[in-house]
C-alpha cells in the first residue's frame, strides 16, 4: 500500500468543498467549473483552486469540448470511499 499516496487522497477529501465537489461529479457524471461554482454557491476562484487540489491527488481528470473544461472523476478507490461513506 502506498501510504503517501493514500493520506494525501484522503486529506484532499478531508475538505468539505472538495467532498461536495466529488460527490457532485459522481451523480452527474462530469461537470464544467461554472456548474459547480452555481451549485455550491462559492467563487470561481475558489472552485479552481479545489478542483486544481483533486487534480493534483490524481483523484480527478477533465475532458476539453471546445472551450469548455469538464471534470469527472476519474480514481476507482475515491469512487469507492464515496460510495461507503454515502450509506
């Protein structure tokens, strides 16, 4: 088990933004910034520097439709913890 990797998953979920975030994008699939900062009521500056967070722990990935940047997640293990901590 890589530990470091692991802790830093988890202390990046640790974050109740980037848990609304994660959870936000596992029941609508993938999602743009714009649709986030509308749903969580917070700045776009600060949706990016969580979203830039999630990236960073290889917890998410994001797709480019022309202008548009939508993120979805994309670690197995993060799919999982969500799911267990959701029942």
């Amino acid at each position: 088990m890589d530990f470091e990797k692991n802790s830093g998953i988890l202390k990046a979920l640790g974050h109740p933004i980037r848990l609304a975030i994660v959870e936000g994008l596992l029941d609508n699939n993938e999602c743009n910034v714009n649709k986030i900062v509308g749903k969580l009521k917070i700045p776009q500056s600060t949706a990016s520097q969580h979203l830039a967070i999630l990236k960073s722990k290889g917890i998410l990935s994001y797709r480019k439709k022309g202008v548009e940047v939508c993120y979805f997640v994309s670690n197995e293990k993060v799919k999982n913890i969500l799911k267990s901590i959701q029942e």
